[in-house]
C-alpha cells in the first residue's frame, strides 16, 4: 500500500500511453484511470495545438481522449488554475477534476482557493516537478538564431541535464546549455529564473524526471506522494491495472535532492540579479514609474492574475483613476501593487501577456518578498490567509455601501 510520504518510480502499463508520455506515462494513467472509475467528473490538462508552441488547455469528459494530453509542453507558458476557473464556472463549478499543475498553477490554485474562486475539494491536483518554460515566441527565435534551425521543424523538444534540446523531422538533434542561452537573453522566461517552486509537494503528488535513474531512466516517473489523496489515486490505478511501481532508490532519491537544491540556489541567483538592479526606495519607484508609463490600460494584467479576481475592479472606479487617460495615472498601477503584492505567486502572467512589454511580474514579485521578510506571509504553500485578505468581496461591498467607509482597519482611530 501507498502512503502519503512515499517516493516511487511509476510507469504506465498501457504500451500507448507509455510511448505518448513524457517519462512512463503516469501522470496519463492516472489521469485516465481517475476518470474511467468515476473518481472525478473530468480532467483538465494541456495537450499540443497546431504545433508545440501552442499549448492548449481541455477539459475532458471522454476517457479515450486523455491520452491526447500525453507529454510536457516547455512552451506552456499557460497559467492552468484561472483558465480552468473560467471553464468549470460556464460548465459546472461543483465537477469533480484531476488537473495537471506546474509549480505557479498549485501556488495559484491556493490563493484562488482562499479567495472562493476554486474548492480544491472538488480537484486531485497532479503536481509536475518544473524547471522553467519558455515563451513561444521566444523559442522560436532561440531555434533560428542559436540553434541554426527551422523552428517549424522541430517535432520534439526536452529541457534535461540543463540543456534545451530539440529534434527535427529528418532526425537532427542538438543541445544547448540552458545557462549559454540565459546569459544571451534566450531561454526560460524571467519568473521561471526565480522561482523556487520546483517539486510542488503542496499538490496531491508531485511527478518528475528528476532522481530517476538506471534502466527506469526516461521510462518512468518519480511520484512523490504528497497527500492522502494523491495516496488513494496511486493505489486505486495500481489495483487497477492502470501502472505499475516500486520504491524509488536511495541512490535516486539523493540525485533528486540535489538537482533540487542546485535548482533552489540558481533561483536566488536570479533574484538577487533581477532585484537588485531594480534599486531600491526612490530609484526602485521611479524605475517603475518609467516603464509604466508606456501603459495602454488594456487590463490583461488584472485578468490573467490568478490573485485579482474583485468583481468591481478598484482600478476601474474613477475617483481613484481618472477615466479616458493613456498611461492611466500611476495609481493604476499602486492599486494592484497594494491589492495583490502579499500574494503574488510569480506565475509570470502579467509580465508575458502585457502587449507593452513591461515588467510587471518582476515589480511585483520584488514587492512579493520584501513582505514576505516582513510580515512571513508565505503565498500559495497552503491556505493560511494573507495579512489582509480577512474579509470577502461581497461582504465587504455591502458594508462599503452600508457605512460609506473603504476603510477596512481604520487606522485614524
Ligand atoms: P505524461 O503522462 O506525459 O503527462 C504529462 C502531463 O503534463 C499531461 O497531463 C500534460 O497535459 C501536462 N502538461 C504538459 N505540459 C504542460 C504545461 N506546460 N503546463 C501544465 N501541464 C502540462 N520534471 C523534472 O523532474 N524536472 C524538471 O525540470 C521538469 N520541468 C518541467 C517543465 C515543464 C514546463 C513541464 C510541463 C514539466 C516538467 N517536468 C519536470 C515534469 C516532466 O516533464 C513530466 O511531466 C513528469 O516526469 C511526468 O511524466 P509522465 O510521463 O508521467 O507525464
Ligand atoms: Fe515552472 Fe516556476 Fe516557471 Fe511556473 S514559474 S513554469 S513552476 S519554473
Ligand atoms: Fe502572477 Fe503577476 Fe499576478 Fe504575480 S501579479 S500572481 S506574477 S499575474
Ligand atoms: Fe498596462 Fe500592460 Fe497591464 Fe495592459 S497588461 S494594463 S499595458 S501594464
């Protein structure tokens, strides 16, 4: 029997699955066994659009179909939990789903947990290991440019052992260290460099490549068995017939840690690099200041943050932001800044979909953890409330309406 706490090697038994699969199909079987014995409703994952730039989010009700969201997608840059919102609320909110996350997509699921916008009850949250993703288009640019190939003709692409590696149609293959392309500008996407949230073990399991080793290596996953829930799934597949597994060795288990920790160190590499060239007290603002104001106000950034999720917008209320200006005025930008910062996951959405190209993630996750030095606030590790989140949107509007007061503490008493 699985118990929580367990570190496995595991492996799909179905030969199809397998072959589709990015390290043994695991996360496939369990994906498809979870919805064939009516664990869940449906499940919700990513699979290849037009090409391998295009990762595309589906929820799906259809067995056979899971195995169509076989693989990794390195160039999914898409935040999982805020798209499957949108699409369980037009379907039904109270669907049971198992749901493929990288390490942003748990961070994101909890703080939309806190915030009514997901139950996690209703999810089995497959979590995957991650050591970064790469902006489509820059990929493709990466490929002409460094690799000296047709991004059009890749057909395979793998980050492993710190090199991006791609495959062609007519078999070419070729390597390039991560560390190469990252100093030239190339490679994964700047949240991806700073984060730390690489064996996501706040999910029901965490699945990787890393610490596999042997003749399992490339053939199976490592599942790190991170709740009771991830516990049942793997016994209920395994007695099932959907994988197979043994315990996963002490020789694997200790190459897992320390490609771990190497990962932790290269992330505080990269923060100290993108935060201290921010400045600090009044450079930091006015470097802030300066690339806002190319802002157009389209709003992607609020949309896509899995932490924004006001119904009426503060931003949009115009005693605090003049309406009809382009850049609108700072305070835009001071609203989200003093809304969101505490619980900032770093999933990067408002920096790669702002058409102005500014670094709003970097901004925000700076703010991010100089709170967390100060108040402790840890987001999306669990469901402890941040400091200020401790009233509902709704609730609070009424007493808005009810007492002519914004404030929430008032602080001149
Ligand atoms: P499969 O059966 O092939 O299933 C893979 C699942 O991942 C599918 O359900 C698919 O929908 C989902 N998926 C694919 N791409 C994305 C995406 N972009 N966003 C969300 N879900 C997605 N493991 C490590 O040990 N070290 C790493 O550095 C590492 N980096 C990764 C980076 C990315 C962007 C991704 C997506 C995965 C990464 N993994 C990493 C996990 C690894 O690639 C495999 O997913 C894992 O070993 C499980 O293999 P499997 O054969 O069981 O999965
Ligand atoms: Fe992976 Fe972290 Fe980048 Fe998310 S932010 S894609 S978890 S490296
Ligand atoms: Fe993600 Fe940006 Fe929101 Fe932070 S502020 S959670 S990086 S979208
Ligand atoms: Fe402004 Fe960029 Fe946000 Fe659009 S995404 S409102 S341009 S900061």
């Amino acid at each position: 029997m699985v118990t929580k706490g367990d570190m496995l090697y595991a492996w799909s038994t179905d030969d199809a699955i397998r072959e589709a699969g990015e390290t043994g199909g695991t996360i496939t079987a369990l994906l498809k066994f979870a919805l064939e014995s009516g664990m869940v409703d449906a499940v919700y994952a990513v699979r290849k659009g037009i090409d391998l730039y295009d990762a595309q989010p589906v929820l799906i009700t259809d067995p056979k179909e899971v195995i169509s969201t076989a693989g990794s997608l390195h160039m999914g840059t898409l935040l999982v939990p805020k798209l499957l919102r949108r699409c369980v609320t037009s379907a039904d909110p109270n669907m049971k789903i198992a749901v493929v996350l990288k390490g942003c997509d748990v961070m994101a699921a909890y703080e939309m947990a806190k915030r009514n916008q997901l139950n996690l009850d209703n999810l089995i949250m497959i979590g995957v290991n991650c050591g970064g993703s790469v902006r489509p288009a820059v990929a493709r640019k990466m490929i002409k440019e460094k690799f000296g190939i047709d991004p059009d003709t890749v057909v395979k692409e793998e980050i492993d052992k710190g090199q991006f590696i791609v495959e062609t149609a007519d078999g070419q293959h070729k390597g390039i260290s991560m560390d190469e392309l990252e100093e030239e500008g190339y490679g994964r996407r700047s949240n991806c460099r700073r984060c730390k949230m690489k064996v996501p073990r706040q999910a029901d399991l965490a699945c990787g490549n890393w610490g596999v080793i042997g003749d399992k290596a490339g053939n199976a996953t490592f599942v790190e068995v991170t709740s009771e829930k991830g516990a049942n799934l793997m016994n209920a597949a395994a007695q099932g017939g959907a994988i197979k597994t043994e315990a996963a060795p002490a020789k694997g288990i200790e190459i897992r840690g320390k490609v771990e920790n190497a990962m932790l160190k290269l992330g505080d590499k990269w923060r100290e690099k993108y935060f201290k060239s921010m400045g600090t007290g009044k450079d930091r603002l006015q470097l802030i200041m300066d690339q806002t104001s190319r802002c157009i106000r389209c709003y992607s950034c609020i949309e896509n943050c899995p932490v924004c999720y006001c119904v009426e917008c503060s931003t949009k209320k115009p005693y605090l932001v003049p309406p009809g200006e382009i850049p609108p005025n700072f305070m835009f930008h001071l609203i989200r800044f003093a809304h969101i910062s505490d619980s900032c996951v770093n999933c990067g959405q408002c920096e790669e979909l702002c058409p102005v190209e500014i670094e709003n993630s970097r901004f925000m996750h700076a703010i991010q953890t100089d709170l967390e030095s100060m108040f402790g606030y840890v987001p999306g590790v669990d469901m402890t409330l941040p400091v200020l989140a401790l009233v509902e949107e709704p609730t609070e509007r009424e007493r808005l309406t009810a007492t002519g007061s914004d404030q929430i503490f008032d602080i001149f008493k």
